[in-house]
C-alpha cells in the first residue's frame, strides 16, 4: 500500500511541474498557437493510449489468471469459465477500443479551421 500511494504521490508532483513547464508566454503568431495546442493534444494522447493500455493489460492478465485458476480447481467447468472470461476479455478490450477512436478524434479534430 505504502509503495503505491508514493507512486501515486510521484504522478501528482510530476502533473504540478509539468503544467509549469508547459506554462508559455502568449503565442506572438497564429502558427505558434497551432503547434502549441496540437503538441499538447498529442502529449496528452499518448498518455491517455498509455493508460488505457496499462489498465486493459493489467484487468486482461487479471481475469485469465483467475480463469486458469478455476478451471485447475474445477476442470469440468472449463466451458462454462471460459466463455465467461472471452466475452470479460472483449468488455475489457472495449474499453481500449473507446480510449482510442477518443484520442483520434482529439488528434485529428482542427479547432482553428473558421
């Protein structure tokens, strides 16, 4: 428990520095603008892909390492556990799907175009 409340004390300590690091004088010209919001958008993109990854990889192992389990326990249930984990497996998978059509809609929206 202790190891996971300061890694997540770490993530917030480096969300507060990042966003002075990000933190920029005003853009002088219409490109820096541009160039300005789309890093930022693809920045944040490839954290939110990363993250929805990690979970959905973590939940995936999860659930398969449970299903193992029962089916050792109790083989002549396997049909049963295993189609109860593949349709847990596309629900979890889902949730990466969504992650991603969200972050290509970010990356391929243009807000500037009038």
């Amino acid at each position: 428990m202790k190891k996971i409340t300061a890694i997540m004390l770490l993530v917030i300590g480096l969300m507060l520095v990042a966003s002075a690091a990000f933190a920029a004088e005003a853009a002088a010209t219409p490109d820096a603008a541009k160039l300005s919001f789309f890093g930022t958008v693809a920045a944040a993109s490839a954290i939110g892909i990363g993250i929805a990854a990690l979970g959905t990889g973590i939940g995936m192992g999860l659930g398969i390492g449970r299903a193992v389990e029962g089916i050792a326990r109790n083989p002549e249930a396997s049909g049963k556990i295993m189609t109860t984990m593949i349709v847990g497996l596309a629900l979890i998978e889902s949730l990466a799907i969504y992650t991603l059509v969200v972050v290509m809609i970010l990356l391929f929206v243009n807000p500037f175009k009038v």
